[in-house]
C-alpha cells in the first residue's frame, strides 16, 4: 500500500476517542498542546466503550453540598428530599480491596482514591455536568429518596452524552479528530516515539508525526484470540458489551517497544447479559437502548445453570459491586448461560431493561410450568427441587428492604442468599435467560505518575504515554461499578498534562 506522510505536524497524537482518551485532549488541548485524535472506527461508532456505559461514575464525597456543584441542574425539586449519603475514601479503598483477592491496594487503586473528586470537579469546570441516577441508585423511603452503593450521578444521556459532552469541549479547544483511521505501529525515532503509521478506511496507509503519542484506544475484550489466550477459553465465546474496536492493540504496539504488561491480565469487567442479544455491541439499535441487554436485578430472583442449581449468592451485595464478577460467573457454567426467575412482587423494582421490547422472557403462572419452558435445562426436576428448596429456606421474620444490605436471607443452605431473599410464591412467575458479556479488561500496561508509558526496568519509553483500559493495576478480580469511567478521567487527565508537559520540555 502507498505510504502517504501527513505534512501537518501536531504537538500530540492521542489514538482512541473514548472517556479517557477525551479527558486526555482537554487536559492537553488546556495546557497549550495541539492535538490530533484518531480513531479506527467511523464517526457514529467512535468513542470507544464509553458509549455503551450507563454514563455513572463513582467518587469520593462527603455529603449533598460536595455534589451541587457537578450538577446539571442544582434546582433539581427532588434534591431537598434526597439523601445522597457518603461516600469516603476508606469506603472506596475497602471496596477495591474486596475485589483484590487478598492484594494490598495498588499504586493505581490509590491514584483512583485520590484524584477522583477532584477529577470531577473538573470535568465539571470544563462544563461536562451530572444528573443524579434517582431511577438506579435509589429507592423511596418515607417520602425521601435515599441513594444505596455509593453510586449517585450520571451524565446526561448517560454515555453517549459523557462522549459528546466530552468531545464537544475537546473540540472547542481547538483539538482536531479524524475517524476511520486505525493505528498499526508506532514510530520511533533518536530513541523518542514521533508518531503513529495509520491504516485509513481505503486502505492506504499514512504516518502521523507528533513530539508524543497517548494510547486510549481501550483493552483486549473484542479480540476472541486475546481473551482465551489471557482470561480462559470460556471467554472465547463471551458476548462483547460494548464497540468491536477494541482489539488491544494500543497494548501490543507498546509491548512491541519494550513495555511492560502490568495487572491482572486473567480479569475483566463483565455482566449478565440477554442470550439472544447480537455478539458485538448491538449495532442496530440506538445507543441508549444498548444498555437495555444487561440484565442487572438477579438480586431481586435467584439464577438456576443448566444443570438447574444455584450457583452465586445473588443478594452477596449491593449489585454495583457483583455484577461484573457474576458475569464471568455466568459465562462459566455448564453452556455458558442460565435463567433468572422472579415472581410478580418484584416487577416493579425491576429495571427497564426487563421490559424493553426486545427483552427474553418465558412467563407462567406456576413454578413447574415455568420449568418446562426454561430451554437449555435437562434435568426439569432438579430444577423445580432446587426452588422449592430455596423457598422453603427463605427466613420469613426479616423484612425486605431494597434500600439496605437487610440481612433477609436464606437458613441452611450450603449456598445461601444473603439478603433480599423472598419466596417466589406470587404468579406470574417469569425467567430470562442470559449468558456472560464482557464490558472491558483489566490487564494493561505500567505508566508513571505522569501517564509515561514504563519499561521493565521501570524507564519510561520516551514520548509515549497511555490512559483508559490501557492502564493496569487498577482493578484486579472485579470492580466497584461506575469507578471504571472515574478511572478513565483520572488517568486520562493524568496522561494529557504529562504529554503536554513533555512537548513543553521539547521546545
């Protein structure tokens, strides 16, 4: 293919047009860098992952005043009887530290911790504002609306509307972006990354020169090879959650000039999601109905494998901090999938995604009628056991309370439910089927306090920088949910000001 030079030379190439790879252009673009964004996907798909989130982000607060000024609308006429609670950061390190297997917090994890309201505060600065997510993260209570997990705004939009907000700001600031261009290798010269070699949509390929490049151009979840390779051959077969771009090769261009893996390579963010749902990201329906085929509220049922048994605590805890460990749960049963089965006392807690038109479901108004239509259970009898079982086991003297961890579980079984525990007694009963999607990986490469990308002997590898899915170490055996686009702002943030300082120590 013809080798074109593009002759219009820019301070710094940021490949990847997600949250983090945003957030590093604006922190640039603020500090005097211009900045060209590619991206390998056109421009209705580009934005990386980002797009297929729910737009919530999780942060150290102390109170309502810390939120009122990362709001859209602080005149909002539910906040005066809103409790938002707290969130601090002791309570935000002991959940990492809950998914770490037994690891001490990160140097990563601490950065998260840490920067996190104040990454937020910019963002707001910049004018990318927040709603609260009084329809997810909260339930009614005596006329107040309490918020639970820690987890209490969202964009506008949710992430399509961060990815706009975002690029609307990056845009303003003079940053410049060119879609369908994918990047193949990075170029070096006197020992100093200088650019990138691009494929463009007709084939042809271009070098993109620069003082610096940033990589923000997401993990490994779309490419099957890599994820049996790193997470296990399960993971060949997982639906992927969010865009099909993201093929890890921001990380294999970086190994290739001597960086280091870093993190957990073997873990990933994953999700219940329909069975019947399209393999890569649901294309042809709008962005904000994506969300619509996670099937998040196990914790309200029970879920049966197969082999028609139990197989998670469904009510361990708050779903913000199981569903991206369930997922991967999930995906490793017998066929890879399983039935979530609720009755009729619940419909009303259930999120949208449960009725959305194109959701999966089988109804009866009997337990054993249900049974005989779960596809994909051999052993019916084994099935219907095992929910007579847990009704029979559910302790009637708690009282069920959606707001709390309430303690409501099941007594003497060798897999309890912990909480939210009812007996499945009022008809219709439904059941969805779902299987293992996977959202975004958690092993990456090892970066500086400035973003620089490092080598094994921890030198930096100059003038490349990395942010996003791309950095390791920040979670391990699963995460707190909405910390991975928090994660994406502070080390996007953090690799923008480091490359921009970078191209200042050039001149």
């Amino acid at each position: 293919m013809p080798l074109k030079n593009d002759t219009d030379k820019s301070d710094i190439i940021i490949v990847g047009s997600g949250n983090a790879a945003l957030c590093a252009g604006i922190a640039a673009s603020s500090n005097g860098a211009t900045v060209l964004m590619i991206d390998s996907a056109d421009e209705e798909m580009a934005g990386g992952n980002s797009k297929y989130t729910a737009g919530a982000m999780r942060f150290v607060y102390n109170n309502n005043e810390d939120l009122t000024p990362l709001l859209k609308d602080p005149e909002e006429p539910r906040l005066p009887n809103t409790d938002f609670g707290s969130y601090t950061a002791e309570k935000f390190e002991a959940d990492l530290l809950g998914f770490n297997d037994g690891r001490p917090l990160s140097a990563e994890q601490r950065v998260l911790i840490d920067s996190s309201y104040e990454t937020m505060l910019w963002l707001s600065e910049q004018g990318v504002k927040f709603n609260p997510i009084y329809e997810r993260q909260s339930f009614e209570k005596d006329g107040k609306h309490i918020f639970w997990g820690g987890l209490t705004l969202a964009t506008d939009g949710e992430g399509v509307g961060l990815v706009e907000a975002e690029l609307d700001v990056f845009l303003k600031l003079g940053g410049q972006i060119k879609y369908n261009t994918k990047a193949t290798k990075i170029i070096v010269e006197n020992e100093s990354v200088s650019g990138i070699i691009c494929e463009t949509e007709s084939g042809d390929e271009i070098t993109l020169k620069a003082k610096c490049v940033i990589l923000g151009c997401g993990g490994f979840e779309s490419n099957p090879e890599l994820r049996k390779k790193y997470i296990g051959p399960n993971w060949e077969v997982a639906k992927v959650r969010g865009t099909p771009h993201n093929m890890g090769a921001g990380i294999q261009m970086a190994i290739e000039h001597g960086a280091v893996e870093h993190g957990f390579f073997g873990g990933c963010h994953a999700t219940p999601m329909d069975l019947h749902m399209k393999d890569y990201g649901n294309l042809g329906i709008p962005h904000l109905e994506r969300k619509n085929y996670r099937k998040i509220c196990y914790f309200l049922g029970v879920m049966l494998n197969a082999n028609g048994e139990r197989f998670v605590d469904e009510g361990k805890d708050f779903r913000n901090y199981t569903y991206a460990q369930f997922g991967g749960a999930v995906l490793e049963q017998p066929n890879h999938f399983a039935w979530q089965i609720f009755d009729s006392k619940t419909d009303h807690l259930l999120y949208g995604e449960y009725t959305f038109h194109d959701a999966h479901f089988v109804e009866a108004d009997t337990i054993e009628t249900l049974v005989e239509k779960l596809e994909g259970i051999a052993d019916k009898k084994k099935a219907i056991e095992t929910l007579a079982t847990y009704n029979a086991a559910v302790d009637e003297t708690v009282l069920f309370e959606p707001t709390i961890k309430d303690g409501k579980g099941t007594v003497g079984l060798n897999l309890p439910k912990s909480n939210w525990a009812q007996v499945l007694d009022t008809p219709p009963y439904k059941a969805y089927p779902v299987t293992g999607g996977i959202t975004f990986t958690y092993g990456g490469l090892k970066v500086d306090a400035h973003g620089a990308v490092l080598k094994e002997d921890d030198q930096t590898i100059t003038g490349l920088f990395a942010c996003g899915e791309l950095v390791g170490g920040v979670f391990f055996n699963g995460y707190p949910g909405g910390s991975g686009l928090t994660s994406g702002a502070v080390f996007g943030r953090r690799a923008g000001e480091g490359a921009a300082q970078f191209v200042k120590s050039t001149l």
